[in-house]
C-alpha cells in the first residue's frame, strides 16, 4: 500500500530483515532487526533500511522450524545470529562495513541509479538473503529475511529498474534504468528471446517483472558458457532440427541446454572388504613401505575397527607414512608437549580476563552449546557430566588457540566428535582434528567463497550427468543447489549413521580418486533420489523437507559405488567439457613447450585398478 507525506511516498516496506554486522561473532547484538523500504523523496526512488528503535529491539519473535524430535514447536527466543544446522557467516567484510556505518548506527539509502547489483541468495533452512553492491563497487552488509519478503521487494524494485540476470550466476542480477536502448542491448547480448525488438521492450515496460522472470525461465542452464570451454565457438544457445517431431517433453518456447556430450555408460563397480592388516605393511623400523596401496586398500573398502586408530593418524597427518617407530614416538612426545602448552593459555584466563575478552567469550558459548547436542545418542558422549564432552569442549577450545584466525566455527563440533571416539585419545584426536581441517577448513571461513565455489562446481558436474534433473531443480528456484550445504559444510556429519560416517570419511581421506570426490558423493545422492524429486510436485520448501529426511536413511555402499561409477563414467569421456575436466582434476595447462601436461596419475591408477585384476587376493576378491 503506497501512502504519501508531502514529498515522502511509501512505496514497499517489510519488517524482520536482518542486517548481520559481524556474524561471525555469533553474538545477539551482531544482528540487528529492522525494516526493509522502497520510498520515493522529491520523486528519487531508493532502497532503505533502517534498524528497529532500540526500546522496540526486543518486541519481535524471530521464528524457526525446530529439527527431528522437537515436535516443531517454534521458539521465540531463538537468537537470529546462530543458526541450529550450521554457522551463517558474513558475506562482508569487516572494513567494507564501515561505508554504511553512520554515528554508531547502520541505516543506509541508496537511491536505485546507484545500484550496480543484487545477489539473491538461499542458506539456512531455505532463508533468504540479498547482497547489494553500488555502482561505486561497494556491496552493502547482507540483508537477512527471517520473514521471507524477497521476491515482493523484487516486484517494487522493478517499477523503478531492470534486473538483468547474469548468465554465469542465476543469483546475480545487474540493475539497469528503464531504458529501451540499454534493454534490448542486454537482451541482444544474453540471447534470451527470440522475439527481441520493440515489441520486447513494450511488454518489459508494461510488465517488467513477469517479462523478465519469464525470459529467464526460456534458459534452463545458466552454466551454459561455463562448461564451455574456452576456444569453442558458435551460439549460446542450443539447436535442433527444426524437422525433427518435438520431444514428449518440449514445451512451446521452451529452451533445453545441455552440455552436447554423450557420456557414455556407467560402468558397474564392486567395493572391497575393509582393510584388516596393518603388521604386513611395516618394515623392521616400523617404516609403510606401501602407502598408496594402503590408500587404495582404504579407497575400495575402508578399514577394520581394530586398525582405524593407528591407520586415521597416517590418514590424517599426524604421521608421516615414511616415519619410523622411533620418530612417531618423537613426534608424540613433541605434540603432547604443544597441546598441553596451547590449553593452559585458555585455561589460564580468568573469569575477569575473559569478560574483557568478547571473542574468547563468544567462542566459549558456541562450544558449550555445540558440544552438549554433538552425538548425544553415542555411549561415549551420552549422559549428564561425561568425561567425553569435556574432553571435546577442551580439544575445540584449544584449537581456538592453535588457529586464532579461523577459531570456532559452528560445525567443527561434528567433525572432531568420530574422531575422539574412533582414538579416544585427548592429544592424538587433537592433531588429527588439525589435519582433518587442512582439509575442510575453507567451509568455514567468513567469506563463504569456497562454499560456494563447491556449489557451483556441483551445479557444474550434475548438469553434465542428468540436465534434466538440472531443469527440474533449476524451475523450482533451487538450482543453486543450497540444499545442499550442510552435505558438503561437514562432509555429510548428519546424513550418516555413525559407523557409516568413520567408514565414509575415511574413504574420503584418501583423496582417492580425485580431490572431489564429496562433490560426487553428493551427485550420487542426488541421482538416487531423482524419481522422488522429479515425479513429485515438489517445491523448494518440500525439496529441502525431503532431503533433509533422508539423514540416517542412506546406504553407505551404495552411495560410495555410485559415486565412483560417476567418476570412471565422466573420466572415460573423450569430450568432457573443460570445466568438469577441472572439477575433477583431470586438466593442467599446457606445458611452456606448448605440449599437454600427461594426464596419467592417480585417475590411470583408479582406473587401472578398476579394470584389471591383481595377483593380491584381497584385491580379486574386490573386482569379482
């Protein structure tokens, strides 16, 4: 409803927007409530938002869905900086916030000609947030709609705007004036219509927001130009006979894009037993004198309970594979020693120091509560006052000292938890987090840069496999595939029973058969569920409800083999567009002689592996 004071006109307003300040902190008062607005002052349209008076801060209940077994009751207390799956972390940093900061507060107006961009992104349980970026190159703190309202902002932005989607990122639109000129450019540029010309410039004055949405929901892939590689030319957009009869499929204007590859048939793959010795690998001076066959061992069939403990310290680092007794021995001493001096500078503060101390303080808090709901069901960290609990509260607080720079993040929790429990060892479990977070520690960092470079790469690998579920996701507003964050946040912690997750990770710590190998994991999630997505009419909110009912219902094997069965499938693909080539590791630039790096490493291995028997039993025994 518009409403008009003297040159003051109220064109859209919506209340429970977020402005996270600092969301790494976790803190109540990073996040502020308030108002979201488009007005209009002496005829200058803009975009404002403004926090709530500071007496009214506590009038508004944030609201969210409780998880598996809390009778989905909402809660009114829940602080909208911590998130109960996962941590949010700021987009933003830190010294780019203070262009909107204003005498202690954070309103901002940004009149809409000044607006160069805005990113539309969904994280968290499906939670809506924008990004918005000035024609200065400045982008504002993130906006977090906790009451939804996104797409209404939308529709009262483009009264004012075009947003032109950009066709390398679905999220991402470029605003524009309403200009016929600058708009038929765009569209000439972006190919989306057939129809371009003055009669598309007529419909997108009329009725901006559905033209425009309409258009773009013509091109189904929006990854088109990334799976293509470099020196290939022609038309962005696919064609087809025009004499052939029309797919049972097809709709009237509807644009089908794939990447134009034929795969090729998924070979089937057995999986092996685990790896039950240990003694046969070790010379006199206790020294692996195999370890890539002990990697590819694990790779094929995991390990046996009995040996997870001394083999997860190669896995992770702690030792080196080409240590002996005698220096592992070393090495334990010299790490307890450096543990031990880590803990007391946390244990050492005291309750005075600490109140001073807003960091420590915060991460302190996040521990605690991450740590009492961390595998509760588990006999090792079940029951009030468990030695378990406090020896991963320690563990995680001592790693805020040995990692100031990233600290404690919210998740981090989950991935030390198995693996106290597989080495039930306070110094050993320590050292094997560290390694384990050389691995996974860019999930967590405030920048969220390599979260979402891995949803995009597994936008980029299911598009390649199966573009119809692509379309499918894609036309229900989650082609961005945020659902699966958490999947590759922790390496899929809450997907798995226990047992099941020390058997995955550990298959996962051998980097076998490609860096990525999670991305294809995910993918072979995905492909299993594929008649329940597609044959359902499912919307993003049922989508995100079914996948997140599939934790604990997942047979490890299965998905492991499918996984693999993906990647011998794409690697054995003349034509493997560039950009999976890179995904999966399997492209290097030419050499400075101008001649191909060889491409035979650990992907010849796999194969090889996979296609040939072996004189060890063990391993016939796996190919069979």
């Amino acid at each position: 409803m518009e409403q008009s004071v003297e040159d003051y006109k109220l064109i859209f307003e919506k209340e429970g927007v977020y402005l996270h300040t600092n969301a790494k902190k976790m803190l109540q008062d990073t996040t502020l409530p308030g108002f979201i607005r488009v007005v209009e002052r002496a005829g200058v349209p803009a975009l404002e938002w403004s926090p709530l008076e500071d007496e009214g801060r506590s009038a508004p209940a944030v609201l969210y869905s409780k998880k598996d077994g809390e009778e989905g009751e909402d809660d009114t207390k829940f602080d909208p900086g911590y998130e109960p799956d996962w941590a949010v972390i700021s987009t933003v940093k830190k010294d780019q916030q203070a262009a909107v900061k204003d005498s202690g507060q954070w309103s901002f107006s940004l009149p809409l000609s000044e607006l160069y961009s805005l990113r539309r992104a969904r994280f968290s349980l499906g939670r809506n947030f924008l990004v918005l970026t000035s024609r200065g190159g400045h982008p504002l703190p993130p906006l977090h709609f906790h009451r939804g309202g996104t797409r209404e902002l939308l529709r009262a932005l483009q009264r004012y705007i075009i947003l032109d989607q950009s066709p390398m990122d679905g999220r991402l639109f470029l605003a524009y004036p309403h200009d016929s000129g600058a708009l038929s450019q765009s569209f000439d540029k972006l190919q989306l219509m057939d129809d371009g010309g003055s009669d598309l410039v007529s419909r997108f004055i009329q009725d901006p927001y559905a033209t425009t949405f309409g258009g773009f929901s013509k091109v189904t892939n929006f990854f088109k130009a990334a799976l293509r590689p470099p020196d290939s030319t022609g038309g962005s957009r696919a064609c087809r006979d025009p004499g052939l009869p029309p797919q049972a499929d097809d709709e009237p204007g509807f644009e089908l894009i794939t990447c134009g590859v034929e795969l090729g048939p998924r070979p089937d793959v057995c999986r092996g037993p685990p790896l039950d010795r240990w003694e046969e690998f070790l010379d006199p001076e206790g020294r692996v004198k195999n370890p890539e066959r002990i990697r590819d061992l694990v790779f094929r069939g995991g390990i046996a309970p009995p040996l997870r403990k001394e083999l997860w310290k190669f896995l992770l680092g702690f030792y080196p594979w080409n240590s002996t007794a005698k220096e592992r021995e070393d090495i334990l001493r010299s790490k307890t020693d450096e543990y031990f001096r880590m803990k007391v500078q946390w244990k050492s503060v005291s309750e005075e120091q600490e109140m001073r101390n807003s960091l420590l303080r915060g991460y302190r808090s996040l521990i605690e509560r991450d740590v009492n709901r961390t595998d509760r069901h588990n006999t090792f960290f079940s029951g009030n006052d468990n030695p378990g609990l406090t020896l991963l509260h320690d563990m995680l607080m001592t790693y805020c000292m040995y990692n100031f720079d990233l600290g404690y993040v919210q998740g981090m929790s989950d991935l030390l938890s198995p693996v106290l429990f597989v080495t039930q060892n306070e110094v050993e479990s320590f050292w094997c987090l560290t390694g384990f977070m050389e691995l996974v520690h860019q999930n967590f960092e405030e920048s969220q840069e390599a979260m979402k470079q891995q949803l995009l790469q597994l936008s980029i690998l299911l598009r390649a496999l199966d573009p119809e579920l692509c379309d499918f996701l894609d036309s229900q507003d989650s082609g961005s595939l945020c659902f699966c964050f958490r999947w590759l946040l922790i390496w899929f912690k809450r997907e798995f029973s226990f047992e099941d997750i020390l058997l995955l990770w550990e298959v996962l710590w051998t980097r076998l058969p490609c860096e990525n190998f999670h991305l294809l994991i995910a993918c072979s999630i995905l492909e299993s569920q594929r008649g329940e997505l597609i044959g359902s009419d499912h919307d993003f909110n049922t989508i995100l409800k079914h996948i997140n009912e599939l934790t604990m219902q997942l047979d490890v094997e299965e998905v492991l083999q499918g996984a693999e069965a993906i990647y011998l499938q794409l690697t054995r693909c003349q034509d493997l567009p560039l950009k999976v080539q890179q995904v999966l590791g399997l492209y290097s630039p030419p050499s400075p002689e101008g001649s191909p790096e060889s491409q035979t490493g650990e992907t010849d291995h796999v194969l090889d592996q996979s296609q040939a028997g072996s004189s060890d039993p063990q391993t016939s025994a796996e190919l069979k």
